[in-house]
C-alpha cells in the first residue's frame, strides 16, 4: 500500500496535487465540500497564462491611485470594510510592488509560470479533455497608441528574458481575426503561447475524473477538524473520519482560515471577480479570448456564451456581492463588442487567494511533519494547478524540484 495522503481542497490547484501523488504510487483522498472545479476554479477567465511571467503588482503612482479613490473603476474596487480587514497585508503588498522588491519578485514568479503548459499537457491527454483546449493564444486589446507601445516593450522583455512570445497586430491584422470588435480598438498584443479552455470548471472535472479512473477517492463533505494524532493525521469531516500519513491543504481562499487552527498566521487576503455569460447579438462572433487592456474586463467566447469576468473587487471573502462592478464592466464591453442577452440567473461570484509578495505557498509547513501546504496563487491558480502538483509531488517524494522551491516557502512570513 502506498504512503496515505488527504488533499484538502478539490479546485485546480488541489486536484492536481491528487493527480501527480496518485501517479507515484500514494493512496490519495481529496476531501471538498462541492464537487471538483465549482469554487474559485469554475468562475475564471479559462486561460493558461504563459505569458504571465509578472503579478499583478499595488498601483504606486499617484495617478492611478487617485482614479481608484472614487470606486468607479471596472479594473479594481473596493469596500472600505474590506480595506480595514486586510490592512496589514494589503500594505505589505504596496510594499512589495516598489521597483526594487518587485523586480527581484519577477523571475521567481516566472519561474513558477514557464512551467504551466508542460505541466498542463499530459493532465489534459490523460483526461481526454483536448476538447476543452484551445491552444490560438489571445488578444489584449487598446485603444491608445501610447498605451500598446508602453505595453509593446514590456512584451519584448518578456521575450527576451522568459521565451514569451507573441505578435503586435495593428487595426487592419486585427479585424482579420475578430470583425466585430468597434472602432474604439486601434490595435491589439496577440499572445501566441497560452491556451484557452471553453468551460474552466469542466477541465478540472476532467482532471478529477482521471484521478478517479484510476483508483483516486473523492468525498464531497464539509471538514469539521484537522489535526495530528501519534504521528499521523485525522481529518474530520461531516461524513466520516480520515486518517492519512499526509495532510495538502490547497483550500485556496479559505486556506488561511483553516491554518489558524493549526497555529499558523499568514497574511492572506482575497481579490473578489464577478462573471456572467451572453449571447452575441445577431451574426456577430468572437473568435479568441479578448481583453480591454485599458478598461480591465475579459470576453471569453465559451461553451455556456460569451463569458464577461471583471477585475478585481477588494473586500472580504464572504461579503454580500455587489454587482455595480459587473454593471459597469458590461457597458463598456457592449460598446466594444454586440453582446446581446444575458444568460445567467445571477452573476457568479468567486475569490482570488493572494498573499502580499504575489507568489504562492508551495512546501512543507515549518511547524507539523507531514502537512503540505499549497495556496495563495492570486489571479494563476487556473493556470498553476498543474505546475504546483508536479513540484509538490517532488518536494513531498524527496526528488529534485525542475525549478528553485525557496521562494514559495511557507516559513517566508
């Protein structure tokens, strides 16, 4: 019988975990209240960013910092209960977005990310979920020469420095691929290296049901304690009591929560986003992911419509939602392209799990012999799922990691 491991958390990064402990021989539980890919996995814009070799940094210049201040922005909003309840690390993120302390930041997060799509590969043959994946890249869209160019050079470095590669498409290249966008777009990035995905929440279905296929275990039940007992951890949920040799907390932005009860006080803090799902208006058709770079909203032409995701909401994770952020988002993007009705109920509603120097946890816990941790990926978890199962799984099995782990330590807090 192999080493005995319970992975707490069934989203992308969790269910990756399970995959890569299972294909090495450990008898693997993932324990989730709902079933795989339907928290924070299912409501994402679907895209698997290699190009996102640099986190979403705290605005710094004054400018911008003063247009954030009314709260009208589509990119970032906030509730001021909110702010006051994630002080602490919001301001150490500021911190950490200086020049300084973010150019130092950027190739240890990069790292992480040039392993996405290596890693993602053979999880999507193994589920024969090809059908979900579409590997044309996607458009960042302008208005402005002088923001593209600005944008432009920092597309060149990351080609220089981390293989990313992609092409400048200017008005007349980028009416070719997407007709129905209006005048207001001048030009566009095309990021030739991602992969989209048509239903977010399926492929983590699918990479769920691989595991499962052969041999994994999934129980939907809510967790009541985690703690260690001889040597050896219970994990006590609603349905039954597990014991495992290991214990994977990937709970993304409930992670933080859970680790209180176990001593350990990381400063996380969440990103709030919004979705909701259209049909396009007469004969028009939107062919590629697009994102209004200067506005900050994505369209996203999925299997349930054309999906519309916001930016960023700051506030805390269980506050009532606001759907004034959606509202504005889907004027602006109305003007950008034809959208016609709405085809959901009601907006969806999800978190980012973040922490203030913008890189994940991945490692052992400083304090437990075989507590794992794996949380706070930010806006990436879609895409670092696989790449975090993959390094975790080396870490846990004593084998070489493909890249340097010191930056994800837990004990860096």
């Amino acid at each position: 019988m192999g080493r005995q491991t319970v992975v707490l958390g069934a989203g992308m990064v969790g269910v990756s975990i399970a995959w890569h402990l299972q294909q090495r021989g450990h008898e693997v539980t993932v324990v989730d209240r709902l079933q795989p890919g339907r928290e924070t996995s299912f409501g994402n814009a679907g895209i698997i960013q290699r190009e996102a070799v640099r986190p979403y940094p705290f605005p710094r210049d004054v400018k911008t910092l003063l247009s954030v201040l009314p709260n009208r922005r589509v990119d970032i909003r906030y509730r001021p209960a909110g702010m006051v309840n994630a002080a602490s690390p919001l301001l150490r993120y500021w911190m950490n977005s200086a020049p300084k302390a973010y150019q130092k930041i950027v190739p240890e997060y990069a790292s992480l990310i040039q392993q996405s799509l290596k890693t993602h590969g053979p999880m999507i043959e193994a589920a024969g979920a090809e059908h979900l994946v579409r590997r044309q890249g996607w458009l960042e869209l302008y208005r402005t020469p002088e923001k593209l160019a600005a944008r432009l050079k920092d597309a060149e470095e990351a080609r220089r420095l981390y293989g990313v590669q992609f092409e400048q498409l200017d008005r007349a290249a980028l009416m070719e691929k997407e007709p129905s966008l209006s005048e207001h777009i001048i030009g566009a990035i095309h990021w030739l290296d991602p992969w989209t995905v048509a239903d977010p929440g399926a492929l983590v279905a699918a990479y769920a049901q691989a595991f499962s296929n052969d041999g994994g275990r999934i129980l939907q039940a809510d967790i009541t304690s985690v703690q260690q007992v001889g040597g050896r951890w219970q994990v006590s949920t609603a349905a039954e009591t597990l014991e495992a040799d290991d214990v994977v907390v990937a709970l993304g932005p409930w992670a933080g929560s859970w680790l209180k009860e176990l001593g350990y006080h990381f400063p996380t803090f969440v990103k709030r986003g919004y979705h909701m799902h259209y049909a396009p208006q007469a004969e028009a058709k939107l062919n590629y992911w697009v994102m209004d770079a200067e506005i900050g909203y994505l369209l996203a032409p999925m299997n349930a419509g054309i999906r519309l995701t916001t930016g960023a909401e700051l506030d805390r994770l269980d506050a009532p939602a606001d759907v004034n952020q959606l509202g504005a988002a889907e004027k602006v993007a109305r003007s950008v392209f034809p959208l016609g009705e709405r085809r959901d109920e009601a907006p969806w509603k999800g978190a980012r799990p973040c922490l203030p120097d913008m890189k994940p946890v991945i490692g052992p816990a400083p304090r437990h012999s075989g507590l794992w941790l794996a949380f706070g990926h930010g806006h990436q978890g879609f895409t670092l799922g696989p790449a975090t199962g993959h390094l975790l799984a080396d870490m846990m099995e004593g084998q070489p990691t493909a890249i340097d782990m010191a930056p994800f330590r837990a004990d860096r807090f």
